[in-house]
C-alpha cells in the first residue's frame, strides 16, 4: 500500500510514511481529468499548476514522470511577443506566471530551446520583468495594470537571478522598498505598515537573500516571530490567531532556514502534521489532515517534507523552491 524510503522511519507506522508512488501517480493524472468543472475552473492558475506539479515530481525523484516536450510546448504557447507569460493560452501575460515559467525552463535545463522558439527569448523575458519596476519606489507591478505587492519583487528577484540577468533592474532601490516593509514584530507586509504575515516573510527575505543583504535583517527577532507560529498540533500557521496549514510549512520553514534557525521549531511534530495530510489511497496533500487534496498543498507539504531532510526527498533550494542541484547549476552560469 505504502512506498518510500523506510531509512530512519523504521519505528514510524506504515500510514504515516509518505506514500510516493501515490503522490506521483495524483499529480500524473492532474492533466487528464479534462471532463472535470475543477480542471476549468483552475484554468487561471494552469502555468502555476504545472510549476508546482513539475517541482514536487523532482523532488520525489520523479522527474520524468510528465513528458518533457509536452511541457516545454505548453510554457511557450503561453508566451507573449511581450516576453511576459500568461498562465495558459490567450491569457493576460502576469509576473506570477512568468516566475513559474522561468522555474520550469530552468529546472528543465531548456534555455537553448527557448532561444529556438523566440529570438533573444530570455533577454526579452528579463526586459518584459524589467519593465515593471515602479522607478520611484523600487518595487514592482504584477502586471500592466500595476497591482504592487513584494510578491512581485521577489518573483522579478527570483527570475531574473535564474536568466543572469539582475543588472537589468535596480537592486538597491528594490531593497530598500523591502526593508520599508519590516514591522516592530521583525516579520514582514505586503507594503510599509501592511501586517506581518509569513507569505510575506518569504518573500521579503527571499529578495533580500538573492540581493545579498541579510545584514538588514533582524534576525533573531524573526527567528522568534517565525518560530511561535507552529501550533501544539505541530502545524505551522501564517500569523498569529490563524488555523494551521501545510502551505506554511513553507513559507516558515523556508525564511527560518535562509537565516539559519530551522532547528527553532519542532521538525518532527511538523514532519508527522505534514504526513497526516496525505491522501494514502489516491495520493496527493491537503491544506490540514481531512480536506480535499490539491496540487499546491501537495508542492508545498512536499517542499517542506525537503527541507526537513525527510530520507529518500532531493534537496529543495529555501530561496528558490526548485532542487538545488538545479539552481546551483543556474547560479554557476
Ligand atoms: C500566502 O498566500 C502566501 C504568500 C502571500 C506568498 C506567495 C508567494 C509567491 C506567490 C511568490 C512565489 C512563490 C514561489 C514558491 C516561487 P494566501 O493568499 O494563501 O494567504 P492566506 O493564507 O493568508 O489567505
Ligand atoms: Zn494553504
């Protein structure tokens, strides 16, 4: 019934071992459930999905379990002329897509082919990105009509490193938009006196972690701010008063391991909260033990199952939630 690893785990019960070939066979049959309202309800999301699906795949140490040409062909029909991507055909180009884009061609090692699909393809993607950092500010737009929002910086940040291409922007003004957006609790907002909420943190330090600039960071008293959000269930939620949820198993997890202090939480309540999530019989995760699965929780409970060093996962980069022998092999470029 179960599959994975079973090196160290040996005391736990079958049931809450994570159930791999399961989870691999969930996210293969995402694509073919077509006849299904879900499937078209979520179109908005499509460029995400295949994001989230792709990197949960590799980590499994699954990574040819969906074709690689069929997704290389769906990534490029979202691109525009612009160099922007919209999360599926015909739809607007946005930076949340666009990140998830660049994520997967680079973890696909497939910029060669990019440049044969579109002519000067990644310096176009990088001016596009460009293109929206507000110059006063030094923050940046989702999209043409200007939403801002440090998810957006970091995700410019994150492409951007990805391509080589940062120069393209200005750093030093984006950083210190986000060190505007640090709270007297340590944590971070979606803009100056916007309140600290975990997704955020990500983000922030995130950006600040690719600028190089974790001197602006108050460490400690983030570490104690991240640390109080897991629950006696072993949870962790995104701030204070709020219920648990396996997506924030990443977004903690992540920013206390770019500043060092993962060990402040309690890795294997998180550990046996995340398994408890499983579907075991058609595979998948869900946002807390009982709910419908979906391919996010799923990522993003596998992600943290990563960086908790759960035997037999590939290693999961806390900056760029891709494998890290991927982005090493970006950076390196
Ligand atoms: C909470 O969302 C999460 C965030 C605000 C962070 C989102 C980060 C990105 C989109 C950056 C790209 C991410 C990666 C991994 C490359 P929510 O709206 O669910 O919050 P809620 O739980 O408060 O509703
Ligand atoms: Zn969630």
């Amino acid at each position: 019934l179960v599959s994975g690893p079973g090196r160290g785990m040996a005391s736990l019960p079958a049931e809450t071992r994570l159930v791999v070939d399961k989870h691999v066979r969930y996210i293969q049959s995402l694509d073919t459930r077509k006849d299904e309202l879900e499937y078209w309800l979520t179109e908005h999301l499509r460029l995400n999905g295949l994001y989230w699906g792709m990197t949960a795949l590799h980590l499994l140490g699954h990574p040819d379990a969906l074709p690689r040409e069929g997704i290389l062909k769906f990534v490029f029909s979202c691109l525009h002329e612009s160099g922007g991507f919209g999360a599926a055909p015909g739809h607007d180009a946005h930076m949340l897509y666009t990140c998830s884009a660049v994520q997967i061609i680079a973890t696909l090692d497939a910029f060669d082919e990019l440049e044969a699909h579109m002519e000067d393809g990644r310096r176009k993607i990088g001016q596009w990105i460009a293109s929206l950092q507000d110059t006063a500010t030094g923050t940046f737009a989702g999209d043409e009509w200007g939403e801002k929002d440090t998810r957006f910086l970091f995700n410019a940040f994150l492409s951007l490193s990805l391509m080589g291409l940062l120069d393209l922007v200005n750093v030093d003004k984006a950083v210190q938009h986000v060190n505007s957006c640090v709270n007297f609790d340590g944590a971070y907002g979606t803009s100056p006196g916007a309140e600290s909420h975990s997704g955020q943190v990500y983000t922030c330090v995130g950006a600040l972690t690719i600028a190089g600039r974790l001197d602006l960071v108050n460490q400690e008293k983030l570490g104690a701010w991240l640390s109080e959000r897991q629950l006696k269930n072993g949870g962790l939620n995104g701030r204070p008063e709020k219920t648990e949820d396996v997506c924030y198993s990443w977004w903690v997890m992540s920013s206390l391991a770019m500043i060092n202090k993962l060990h402040w939480i309690d890795g294997e309540k998180l550990t046996a909260f995340i398994l408890g999530c499983q579907d075991p019989d058609l595979g998948g995760l869900s946002d807390r033990p009982g709910d419908m699965v979906d391919v996010f929780h799923t990522h993003f409970g596998i992600a943290g199952l990563s960086l908790l060093k759960y035997p037999g996962l590939a290693e999961v980069d806390p900056v760029y939630c891709m494998p890290r022998d991927v982005v090493q092999r970006c950076l390196r470029k």
